[in-house]
C-alpha cells in the first residue's frame, strides 16, 4: 500500500458513479481515463480499476506504467489482462468474482426452460396469429453437465438442481461427493461426460487449457437430442464447427451469451443456425450491475488501504481465482 495513492479508471463510454467512489478518493488521486489518454494517465499510478473491461489497451501502455501495483478488473473474465509482462511482474491482479453468480444462473435456468417449453416456437405462432397444439418437455429429471466449477457453475448448478435436474460437474481434476455437482469428471474425460447430458452449459474461464474445447469432436460427443449453452467466453467454442453441429443436427440447439467473434458480424452464419438462441453477452447485466461492481472495487481498495489481503486474488499462471 503507498500513502497517497493515485488510482486510475479506466472506462469506455460509461464511467462508474463518481459518488459511489467516493471512499477511494476521500485517500487517493482519482485519474479517468479511455484507451486513447491511458498512456498519459499511467505514469504514476499506483491502482488501476479496469472498469472497462473489454479494453486491450493496458499489453500496448504497459511500459507507462511505472508505479503499478494493482490492477482491479471489473469482470470475472480476465484474459484480456493477462499477457507475459504483467505476468511476470509483481502487479497483483484481482477480478470481481461473485458479482455475477446468481444472474448467470437465473439466465441458464431461464434458457433451459425456454427450451423444454419451446416459448420462441410459441412466439413465432403468435406472429403468425396460429394457434398449435404441441407438447413440451420436462425440466425436472433432465440431466446438466456444468463444464467449470467456479462460483458461478455452483450456482448454476444449486439453481438447476433446485429446479429438479440432476447435475454433474467437469473440471480440472475428479472428485465424488462435491456438495454442489455430487460427481466431478476431469477435464480429460469430458467427451465422456458430455454423452450423458441433456444440457452442457459451457462457464469455464477462457484459459489455454480450454480454448477451443468445444470442437468437433466435442459436439458429436454430446446426444442429438443435447442443448449447448455458453455464458463463458467465445474462445471455448469453435464456432464452425458449432455451426456445421446446429446445421447437421449433430445437437439440438445451442443459447448463446458469447460467440467468437464478438460482437457477432450481421452476415455470420451463427445468426442463422437452426435452433439457437442468441444474446448480446448480457446473461449477468442485471439492473444495479454495475454499481455492484464499483462496490466491489471500493471495498477491495478499503482492504488494500488496511494492508490486509485483497478480495479474488487471480494467479496469474492459471487465469483465474483458485478455489
């Protein structure tokens, strides 16, 4: 911790309510800036909140940053922070994990619904003004595999378990009797677990250990009848062969909170997949979202101001928050 600090924002558009950060500069020199003056903003700064977390600008400003020694991303998501210099640096990294739990998993339990309940086939009759009799599917008794089991994949799986399916888990290594997943599968045996799904919901953060885990192969693992949700990152997904799933019926449908690219070009074929359901990565932006999350950064600063450990610490190898 370094008396007088300068805190520096980083934000796009939107800036963060400058009265909920009032306990930030009440002990710092408050610094806003964009991607265009962050070179100039950085000289000196001691904390850097990313409010904007979509940026790439920090890779091409790093060597301005000579006093840095704390960076606060406003996402759970972190990899576009990560790159080797900060890595090899002494920066502290922390993200704002827990912020987005239980949205995330209101709008999985959301998506599956909408798919045993076939509401868009619904909707599409209603603007044909035709009324059809069809019958629906169960939710509860179904089975979820959850691929990531961090904080948000617990709460996808507690809400879906609550709702009646039965969930299992992948991650990085096995383990029976998890309190959320019960069954726990490695990440090398996920072809086997995807057979037994009729829903994968895909929160695993985007690593080199998961990119592109979702290829191929991985579909034509999962069951014809299987619904494929990703509220994760876009590079966990190749999204040709995504297409070539959804096109060939290789699965049955996919919801979509991320795509690779992002945002997704009007002309990809992904828009016009059958079955799949697509929303503009907006799957925890829940009203007040993003007040929470410069409550989040103002506690961690209070924290860091104290000398005591800060809140999400990331290891920076593994690119995520360690359970």
């Amino acid at each position: 911790m370094t008396a007088n600090p300068v805190v520096t924002v980083l934000h796009a558009e939107a800036k963060p309510d400058e009265d909920l950060l009032a306990p930030v500069s009440e002990h710092a020199t408050l610094r806003f800036a964009d991607e265009s003056d962050l070179s100039d903003a950085l000289p000196g700064t001691n904390v850097l909140f990313a409010y904007d977390f979509f940026s790439h600008a920090l890779p091409d400003n790093w060597l301005a940053a000579d006093s840095l020694e704390w960076i606060h991303i406003a996402s759970a998501g972190v990899e576009r922070f990560i790159f080797p210099e900060l890595r090899d640096s002494g920066v502290v990294v922390t993200n704002s994990r827990g912020v987005f739990d239980s949205t995330i998993a209101e709008y999985v339990l959301g998506q599956i619904i909408s798919f045993a309940k076939d509401f868009p086939g619904s909707w599409r009759l209603q603007q044909q003004r035709e009324w059809k009799h069809r019958d629906s599917q169960r939710v509860g008794g179904r089975t979820a595999l959850v691929v990531g089991t961090g904080p948000i994949g617990r709460a996808v799986a507690r809400l879906l378990t609550a709702a009646g399916m039965k969930v299992t888990g992948s991650g990085r290594r096995a383990r029976e009797n998890d309190p959320d997943f019960g069954t726990v599968t490695a990440q090398e045996d996920l072809h086997d677990a995807l057979s037994t799904a009729d829903f994968v919901v895909a929160i695993a953060p985007s690593t080199p250990q998961t990119h592109h885990m979702f290829d191929a192969d991985a579909f034509r693992a999962m069951k014809s009848t299987a619904r494929f949700i990703n509220v994760a990152r876009g590079d966990l997904t190749v999204t040709d062969d995504l297409v070539s799933a959804l096109e060939s019926g290789t699965i049955a449908g996919a919801a979509l909170d991320v795509t690779d690219p992002e945002p997704l070009p009007s002309d990809h074929p992904l828009w016009r997949a059958p079955n799949v359901l697509i929303t503009p990565h907006h799957a925890g932006d829940v009203i007040g979202w993003r007040d929470d999350l410069t409550h989040l950064f103002t506690r961690n600063f209070q924290r860091w101001m104290a000398g005591k450990t800060l809140l999400n610490i990331v290891d920076k190898e593994r690119g995520y928050v360690p359970g």
